[in-house]
C-alpha cells in the first residue's frame, strides 16, 4: 500500500499507529478514503487509537485491519504491513480459531468473551504457542447494520505456561515413589515429566556411573544407553556432566519427536547438569527436548533449571535413602550376630555354672560329712561368685532372648501381691545387713491377675538390687496398689539420685551412670534395660523419676486389659529359661550377689553401671 501526503485528520500522529494510519493511502483498500467513511467507523477508530489496551478494529467484508499501538506489539514481525491489510491473511495460522468467534459476531451481533484462547502465531519467525483473552463486539454503521468486529485482546501468554510449569514442579515436589530406590525414583521422575509434554516433549535422565553416564531412565527409547563422562557427544551430555552448565544441541531433530500443541518436530535439546554438593561434579545430567513452539528464552531456561534442581534433590534423597537403609541392614546383621554371640556365650558360661553350683550346694548341705570352718568359708565364697556369675549370665541371656524375640509371656493366673511380696522379702535380710530398712507394702488386689510370673520376679528383683546397689542411708519401699485402670508397683528408695541428664537413656542397654557412688563397680548395665523389655512384653510400662542426693522411684504400670487375659502361653523352647536357671534362680543370685555389698562400703568410682 503506497503512503499519501495530506493525510486526513481524523488520525491521531501523537502515536505511532496513528501515523501510520495517517500515511497509508486508505482509497486503496476496501474501507475506501477517510471522508467516506460513516461517523460509526470514524469514532470506533478514534476510540482505538486513543487506548492504550490492545484493540483491533476489522471493517467490511474484507475484515480491513486497524488497530493501535499496543495491538501491534502483540502480531510482531507482521506489523506494520497488517495495517490496512486483510486479517485473515495476518493472522492465518489462527484463523481455524479466531474465524468462527468473528463470524459469529458479524452474524448474530452479539458480543463475545474467551478466556486464555490458545492460538498458533508465526510473529518471530517460527510457528508460537500464545493465549488471549479476547473479547469480539459487533461493530455497526451509521444505520445500525453489523459492518464488523471490535476486538479488545489481552496476551496472557506468560500466565498460562508459567502455571503450566508451575504445576509440573508442584507434582515433582509431591511425588511418592512407595519405598525409595534410586531406580524408582528415576522411572518415577521421568513418568511424571512425560505429562507435561508441552513444555518437556522428552526427557532423559543420566546418572555417573564409574567414568560413564548412563541412562536411568527416559521417555523415549532412542536416547544413548550411556557416554563417557569426560568425552564429547551429539547431545552435550559430557558437557553439562563437566560443571560448565546447559548445553543445547540440535541432534533432537533425529528422533522424530513430536512436541507442542500442534505436533512439530522436536528439534532442539538441552543437557542441564544435576546439582550436587560438588558444583564441579554433578550428580548426572537431564536431558530434555525444547518445545518447538516456544522460544529458549530466559523465562524457559529458567524453568528448565528449576526442573532439573528438582529432580537432583529426589535423585539425592532416593540414594541417601538407599545408603541410610543398607547401614541399617548391616547394623541389623551386625547386632544378629552379637545377640547369636551372647546366646551361644551365656548357654557355655550357665551350663557349667548350674553343674557346679549342685555340687558346692551339696558340699555346704551335708550335715554328715562337715566342712571344716576354712574350707566351708572357701567354698561358701565360689558359691556367692558363681551366683554372681549366673545373675550375669541370666541376665544377658533374658536379654538377648528378648532382642532376637524369641522370648514369650507364659501367662498364669497368680496372686500378684503375694508373689511380689515374697520376692522383696528375700532380700530383706542383704538390705538390713546394709542398716537399711526395708518397706513393703502389698495388699492384696481386688482380683487375680494373668501374667509371668517369672518375669514378674525378675523385675522385682533387679529393681530391689538396683536399689540396694545405689542407697547408703535410710530405706528401699516397694508397694504394690491398683485403681479401676492398672496395677502400679512402686520401687523407692532414699539412695545417691541419677543426674537428670542421665534419665531419658537410663533404660538403654549397657548405659553406666559415670561417676555415680555405688556399693559394688561390677555389672553390665542391662538390668534396668531387662525390667523395661519385660514390662512391655507383659503389656505395661515402666518409669523413672530421680533427684541427685534424695533418691530414685520406680513405677512399673500393668493395665487390667493386659492382666484379664487367658492363662498360658505358646509353647517352645525359650532359651532364657533353659539349663535350670530360670528368673527364680535369678533372685537368688540376686539376693546373694546383693548380700555380699553389704560388706565394707565402696569409694566413689569413675563409672558404675545403671542397673
């Protein structure tokens, strides 16, 4: 269209558009010269050009183009020779789209509204994804009759992919994978991104391996298996493995991959490094196809590194995932062997232990053939050492039953006030011995209980040897009490304290309390640790409360719905009961080892065991 000198006034020149409108030779186009135009057209063109909203004013059955400044920033390579010229061959990529939404104004004069309208644009040399919002008014002359279009469009172009990608990370972030490998969580990281292929048509997903990277996983089948780390190859793998970041190719285009709304070829790939702690070593690379019908802008480069930022973390975490489990099962095989280590031990300590305790007890027993008062002092002390001995080995036995679950409640019906009683009150003689007292308070509950009543004295017994172990003035009480929801027994004593510090581990295995006075520097530490198993297998609880210097109070709790079950208990070897030397026994040894504290009183030792 050849520019005319004189233009008509009816343009504005204070824009751009308006001179353009001003320069062109409209006598040439079918809207005709501007001085035949009907009042209706010349007001619509001076409402255009004095918006600064995009609109686009389509006249005559040609669909003449006018519109104004900020309409042509949106058309881009075509402006300025849409002006005057005929829409349909402007924007003929859209037309498909845009044609029935204008016809329809023209035909029924009734305006219209679509919001995010996905329309395909050729405005920077290639064939663009874009959306509007766009909206199409009848436009009428001067007797009323529809002569064409006012359009009012918005681009929403960058909100409409933005929350696109945006949604493709959320699903990234909220991806559950059931137990984490890094394999399924490559697969799993990959399958999503296959969801998105507007924005990521393929994706790849290299992982080091030695000097190589090799495919994890990927979306398309035609992607390398695996290359050398330090070489070069078609797709920047090696470069973006390098910690030189994003490298793009074109060797996308050899796939045949269709990508963006309308199916065009794939032509395009970028490599992005997956960050790891190393900026210099990243953990792999992810390779991804670029969208044919956008642009590798900042926006999208931008996008594309948070993807790979995202998929680098669930990689990291799979994998620490991994190696925090195979810890997990060595420690697992590792603490297998020490409790098959313990068994086998104790089993060889308490066979012979129980062999030679009969004799010796035979020995001290035979009133017919009396040892002499020396010899009876030697042997009365192997007895109290090898009672000692089996104390240890029961213990140590109990527990390592109790870690490998081989250990069971053999419940029976039992008179638990009397059985409590009759277990604190053998060691009543050791406590006086002390010059301590000894406070029992046992009344009978208002029904019988069903329990172990093995355990049962096991837990009596270690709690009282505790007690008496760490108590120098005053007394140890034991009471036994119940409320409509449990049985509670009580083990208080006035002794030495525990540091609070010392508390929440105090029922761990082979815990020492350092520096704490004591009558005896023996033990192991699994005392109090046994009496917490053995609570919790009958059903209940056990705790502590402690002041330094006033004493230690134990509480073990036994609901009623744990203590009204049927008597009896699956049967089966236990090995903690084997070889006769069952809990009973254990209070035994118990009350002897404790006996023999109550000689000279120790000095205060750099470390002493909790129980």
């Amino acid at each position: 269209m050849r520019p005319v000198t004189g233009a008509h006034p009816l343009f504005d020149r204070s824009t751009a558009a308006g001179r353009l409108m001003a320069g062109l030779d409209w006598g040439a186009t079918p809207v005709g010269a501007p001085e035949g135009w009907p009042q209706s057209l010349r007001g619509a063109v001076r409402t255009v050009l004095s918006s600064r909203y995009p609109m686009l004013l389509l006249w005559g059955e040609q669909y003449t183009q006018l519109y104004n400044d900020a309409y042509s920033a949106l058309i881009g390579d075509q402006h300025p020779a849409a002006m005057g010229g005929d829409v349909r061959v402007t924007l003929a990529e859209g037309w498909p789209v845009l044609g029935p939404l204008i016809t329809e104004a023209v035909d029924t004069g009734v305006a219209s509204w679509v919001p995010a309208l996905q329309l395909l644009l050729e405005r920077a040399g290639y064939r663009e994804e874009a959306y509007f919002s766009v909206s199409h008014a009848p436009a009428r002359d001067d007797q009323g009759v529809t002569r064409g279009v006012l359009t009012v469009c918005s681009e929403v172009t960058e909100q409409v992919v933005g929350q696109r990608r945006l949604q493709l990370l959320r699903d990234l972030s909220v991806l559950d994978v059931g137990t984490p490998s890094v394999e399924r969580t490559c697969a799993a990281l990959v399958a999503a991104v296959a969801e998105h292929p507007l924005d990521v048509p393929f994706a790849g997903l290299y992982l080091r391996s030695g000097s190589d990277l090799r495919r994890a996983a990927s979306s398309v089948a035609d992607l390398p298996e695996a290359v050398a780390a330090t070489g070069d190859d078609d797709w920047g793998l090696a470069r973006a493995a390098a910690g030189s970041g994003p490298a793009a190719s074109a060797s996308a285009a050899r796939l045949e991959v269709p990508g963006g709304p309308w199916g065009d070829r794939v032509r395009e790939a970028l490599a992005l490094p997956l960050p790891s702690a190393d900026r210099h070593q990243p953990l792999g690379v992810l390779l991804v196809g670029v969208s044919p019908n956008r642009a590798l802008d900042d926006e999208y480069r931008s996008f594309l590194g948070l993807l790979a930022q995202q998929v680098s973390v669930a990689v990291r975490n799979a994998r620490t995932y991994e190696d925090e489990r195979a810890r997990a099962q060595a420690l697992a095989e590792l603490d297998r062997v020490k409790t098959s280590f313990f068994t086998n031990v104790s089993h060889e300590f308490r066979t012979p232990l129980t062999l030679m305790l009969g004799p010796l007890d035979d020995a001290l027993a035979d009133d017919a053939a009396p040892l002499p008062p020396v010899q009876r002092e030697r042997v009365e002390t192997a007895v109290r050492g090898s009672r000692r001995l089996l104390k240890l080995v029961n213990n140590l036995m109990t527990f390592s039953s109790l870690e490998a679950g081989r250990t069971v409640a053999r419940r029976a019906e039992v008179d638990l006030a009397r059985l409590t009683e009759d277990v604190a009150s053998s060691f009543r003689a050791a406590v006086e011995r002390a010059g301590l007292r000894l406070d029992v308070s046992c009344p009978p509950l208002p029904r019988a209980v069903a329990l172990d009543p093995e355990h049962w004295q096991q837990v009596v017994g270690n709690l009282l040897s505790n007690a008496l172990k760490f108590t120098f003035v005053g007394g140890i009480a034991v009471r036994l009490a119940s409320d409509a929801a449990e049985v509670r027994l009580e083990v208080e004593d006035t002794g030495v304290g525990i540091p609070e510090a010392e508390l929440p581990r105090l029922f761990d295995r082979f815990h020492r309390v350092v520096g704490s006075r004591s009558r005896s520097q023996e033990g192991t530490g699994i005392g109090l640790a046994v009496v917490r198993e053995l609570a919790q297998l009958q059903g209940g609880s056990v705790q502590v409360g402690s002041e330094v210097g006033t004493g230690t109070r134990f509480v073990v709790r036994l609901p009623w719905t744990a203590l009204d079950g049927p008597a009896g208990g699956p049967a089966g070897a236990d090995p903690a009961r084997a070889d006769g030397g069952g809990p009973a026994g254990s209070v035994r040894a118990a009350v002897e080892e404790a006996t023999s504290w109550t000689a000279p009183v120790a000095r205060p030792a750099p470390a002493a065991p909790a129980g």
